[in-house]
C-alpha cells in the first residue's frame, strides 16, 4: 500500500522539474558536447589503428601537443624577431654615436613564417579576395536582378564561368600578375595578389546569382508602390531593392566565403603561397614524426575558422537586415 | 475640353498571351466629377483591377485614354496615389519612415519641420497617432491598411484609387475603416475610385457604383447614383427602404444580369474557347 502511494509521490516530484529549460539546457548545450566527446573516442580508437609510413596516425592527443608546439614556436620566433630588431637599433645608435652623418638602415626579420603568422596570411587573402569579389558581384547582380536584358546577356557567361575550379585559372592569374603587376616597391606581395584574385573568382558566382535572384524576386506591390511615388533609380535601389534582398545577397556572400575559404587553402598549396596550405604542403614535405599532427591542427584550425567565418556573416546580417524575426541558420 | 475631372475614354486593353492577344477590357467610358466617390463592383476577374491599374498608369491601355484635368495619363504618380488590396507598406520602414517617403516624393517645397508636421498630420487622420513608429510587422492588417491609406492621402492626389482596400480585413474591422475613409472623405473632399466585391460596402460609401460585365471584354454595364444623404449611418440606414433599393440594384446586376455560376475549370474552358476563336479569327483575318 505504502508502495503504491511512493509511486505518484514519486512522480509529483519529477512533475516539479522545470522541464522547458532542461531540455533547452540538453538541447543547446550538453548534445554537441555528447557529439564532440563520440568523435573524439571514435578518433582516437582510429587514429592506434592506422600505421602510416611516419608513425600512427595522430589521435586528439597528440594534436593537442602539437597545437601548444606551434604556439610554442610562434612565440620563439616572435621573441627572436624582438631581439633581432633590438639588436639592430643597438648597432644603429652605435654606428650613428661614432658617425653622425650615417643613415641607419632597418633589414626585416627573414625567419619562416609561424603558424599564427599563416593563418593571418590566409585570413587576410580570403577577405580581401571575398571584398573585392562582393563589391563586383553586388551591383552586377543588381543589374541583372532589375533588368531582364542584362541577365539575358551575361546569363551565358555565369554559366560557363561558374563551373569552372579556379584553381584552373591559377596559372594564368599567377602568369598575368607576374606580367601586370610590376612595381619597384609593391604594396603587396605577387602571391598575395594570386591568392586573392583566385579567391575573388569563386567568391563572385554565388554573390551574384543569390543577388540577381533576390532582386527579380522582389514583391511585385512594392514595384508599384515605387512606381506611384516615382522613385528614381537610385532610390528606387536604396529603399525598395537591397532592403528586399538583403537575405538572398547574404545567402550568396555565405556560400561565396564558404567557397572562397576551401579555394584559398587548395590555391596556396598549388602555388606555395603563404598561407595555411602552405603550411600544410611543407609539413607533408617535412614528413617527419610530428607532421601530421602538425597537419591535422592546421585542418581542425581551417573548419574551426570557416566556421567562425560564417557566423560572422550571420551576425552581420542580423545586423544589417531589418527583419529581427527571421530565423537566420 | 470637358468640364470633367477624370475622363475614361473607350479604354481597352489587350493582353498578349502564348494564343494570341487577350481583351481583358473593351470600350470602357466614365467620366467622374471632382470630389466623387465611385464604386467599381463586378465579379472576380472581370477587370475592376485592371480597369484600376490603368488610371494608376500602372497598365498602359491599348485603345482609348483617361485624361485627369485635361492632361493624359501615361505614368505612374503620386497625383492618382493607389492604397492597395495588401497595405503594401515598406516592411522595414516604421508607419511614420513609410508615410514619410510618400511626403518627401511628392514635390511641394516642405521644409523639414513641415514634412513632420504633414505625416503626423496624415496619421492623426487615419487614428495611427498612437503607433507611429512601429514597424509594419507589430501592427495588425487593420493598423497597416490604415497606414496605407494615410501613405496615399500625404500625397496630396488629385484621385484617390483604392484597390479593395478592406478585402483582407474582418467585418468588425473593414466597418471601422470604411467609417474612416467616409470621414475623410467628408472632410478633404478627395475624389475616390474604390474596387470592391462588398455590396454593402459600394452602397455605404458610393456616389455612384459603376458595375461591370464579366470578362473577356469587360466593360461597363450599368451605373447606379447612390442618391443618400450624407453623412451617412450604417446602422440607420440599415432599415432605409432606399438603401436596401440600392442593394437590391446591384445584387440583381451581379446574380441574375452577370450571373457567373460556373466552376472554376469550365470558365477556364470558356476563356480557352474565347481565345481560341479569337485567334481564329484573327488568322483568318
């Protein structure tokens, strides 16, 4: 009898657990984390049984000590960077005490490039790449958004371009800016222009559909309304048009950074341009014991900012656009 | 020419379709007084919009004109301001941003401190005083059609065209709108052209309700002067035999004279019959 009474007790009681928020908590919380923790037993458990002519495959572990490792040497190199300026000035103010009429020189600091160091390199490449492809790809899709003549007359050319890897055009950019960009003092360095135009290549495609798209789809009752208040073309664009297509042109500038991200890292390790693919190639190069640890840090590096890359966009969107409601994913 | 505000003359209007060109309208004639309010009723698809669209300079007619104060209408503009069916405000404008861009397109020399005064004025008008700065989104469809129709009265238009502006709207709700648009009217003197389905609506609002024949070639039937004190009273004219005269006219035009009882596939059939023999007729031509 007792029993039978301690069963509903039992249940009043679980009754007073404020459910909604637990499940939240699992939901948003403890689920990715039971995700990660599967796959990185899974990984491990792999990684003992995978022998490659430089060792075991590197599990979590032994990623994780290589990712302190190149932090490690990034610093070493920064500190040397330091001592090796400092030394210089010191030289400097030695030479000018005994010679005032001498002119100091600075020489840079020819060490190879950190870790850190490549991955600002790439970070930099692709968004420079991607700016410069949206600020092409944006008005162009615009223009073929509003008028069907124009889309009628580029439509070809997307097509044919969009399939194309970039990476197929990587020598012939390589070859043009090494002919075209010829300066005494460059701003920048050729590879970098490499990269960048490559990256630029594949960012603009989807930038310029999404955006093309957007704009043809616009409510046809707020053409109207345009055309009863007489808005001109420039207003016409500023206040109906790109409030309208906000969410089309981000949906295209998310794939083109998604894309111009994956494309970086294959164009730097095709052409040895500084960057994450680069690091990448060498330390395949390198083989030794530590290279693919090495390796997989940079892969995990490359998703872990591809992600972060997205998201940035995502909040630059709610940012920009006007509907706060909408679900952004 | 005329002493007529708004004149149609044999308008018509041909679309082109995959089958050779379709006569939405045929020979329509109206000539509308300042200061009138005009019903346009007819059944789904006889071209009440169209007819609507055509004032707005939205559509180009294909045969005859409309001439507003002895001048063409061959585009758009803000001196024939159009509320339409779905409020159609800027959804990432606030009612006031919305009115506003209505205020600054219609060239007049405001100044700055006067544009304000004028949407404030205009919302005042419309009972949205109190919601001016929510966006379209946070108000209901009443709220946005109300706004709506204050966006289309900043303009200063010579002709008010309202295409069913309560269409999508609750009873409860469409009786206080029109309440609303019978007090402006009464109080700016607008000339109205309104689309509507509602006879209830046509009566309570019209000076004359301009009735139209089903398509292909639509074109007027008949036109019925709404001969009834104003203002007007929805709840003592509920029991006027005159009203309810009025009412009688134009359900009578609508379900006996334009009596339209077909299924949707066997209009359907008609129109593809219409068509093929008019593009018959103009092979043989």
């Amino acid at each position: 009898m007792s029993k039978q009474q301690a069963i509903p007790m039992i249940f009043s009681q679980v009754k007073q657990v404020n459910w909604p928020t637990l499940n939240q908590f699992l939901s948003a919380t403890a689920l990715p984390i039971v995700g990660i923790v599967i796959f990185l037993g899974l990984w491990s458990l792999m990684a003992k049984n995978i022998d490659t002519s430089l060792g075991n495959f590197p599990g979590p572990a032994a990623v994780w000590q290589q990712t302190k490792v190149l932090v490690d040497e990034h610093n070493a190199q920064m500190e040397k960077a330091e001592k090796f300026y400092l030394r210089q000035e010191e030289r400097n103010a030695a030479r000018l005490a005994k010679d005032p009429s001498y002119q100091p020189k600075i020489r840079a600091f020819t060490g190879a490039p950190t870790f850190l160091q490549q991955i600002w390199t790439s970070l930099y490449t692709v968004m420079v790449g991607f700016i410069v492809a949206s600020f092409l790809a944006i008005p162009l899709g615009i223009v073929c958004g509003l008028s069907k003549n124009s889309y009628t007359a580029i439509n070809p050319l997307i097509q044919l371009f969009k399939p194309v890897s970039p990476l197929a055009w990587l020598p012939l950019v390589t070859m043009v800016v090494s002919a075209v960009y010829v300066s005494d003092d460059p701003m920048f360095s050729k590879s970098f222009i490499t990269s960048a135009v490559t990256v630029s290549l594949c960012c603009l495609w989807p930038t310029l559909i999404n955006t093309a798209v957007g704009v043809s789809s616009i409510d046809q009752d707020l053409l109207n309304v345009s055309k009863v208040l007489r808005l001109n073309a420039l207003s016409h664009v500023i206040k109906i048009v790109l409030p309208s297509s906000i969410p089309a042109i981000f949906t295209g500038l998310r794939l083109s950074l998604g894309i111009g991200w994956m494309v970086l890292i294959a164009a730097e390790m095709l052409a040895q341009n500084p960057g994450l693919g680069k690091f990448v190639w060498d330390e395949f190069q390198n083989g030794s014991s530590e290279s693919l640890a090495r390796i997989m840090v940079a892969v995990l590096t490359i998703g872990v900012i591809g992600f972060a890359l997205d998201r940035l966009m995502l909040m630059l969107q709610r940012k920009v656009s006007w509907d706060k409601s909408a679900v952004l994913r | 020419m005329s002493s007529h505000h708004l004149e149609l003359t044999q308008v018509g209007i041909d679309f082109p379709t995959a089958r050779g060109p379709f006569t939405a309208l045929k020979d329509v004639n109206l000539k509308i007084n300042k200061g009138e309010f005009i019903s346009l009723i007819g059944h789904s698809g006889c071209g009440k919009s169209t007819v609507l669209n055509i004032v707005a300079g939205l559509y180009q007619s294909t045969t005859g004109g409309v001439i507003l104060d002895n001048e063409e209408v061959n585009e758009p503009g803000p001196e024939r301001a159009v509320v339409f069916q779905n409020h159609s405000l800027l959804p990432w404008l606030s009612a006031y941003k919305n009115v506003e861009l209505a205020v600054k397109q219609t060239p007049n020399g405001r100044s700055k401190q006067e544009i304000k005064e004028w949407v404030e004025h205009n919302l005042e008008l419309v009972h949205m005083s109190h919601a001016i700065d929510k966006l379209p989104a946070e108000i209901s469809g009443g709220m946005k059609q109300r706004v709506g129709i204050a966006r289309a009265l900043a303009m200063e238009p010579k002709v008010l065209l309202m295409d069913e502006p309560f269409g999508a709207l609750d009873a409860l709700t469409r009786a206080h709108l029109q309440d609303s648009v019978m007090e402006i009217h009464a109080q700016l003197g607008n000339t109205v052209i309104m689309i509507t389905h509602d006879v209830d609506e046509a009566v309570l609002l019209s000076d004359r309700i301009v009735m139209m024949t089903n398509g292909p070639a639509a074109t007027i039937g008949e036109i019925l002067p709404i001969e009834l004190s104003r203002p007007r009273n929805r709840i003592q004219l509920a029991d006027n035999p005159q009203y309810n005269h009025y009412r009688h006219e134009v359900l009578k035009f609508l379900y006996e004279k334009q009596r339209k009882v077909e299924s949707v596939v066997s209009t359907k059939k008609d129109k593809d019959a219409a068509l093929s023999l008019t593009s018959k007729g103009s092979n043989a031509a």
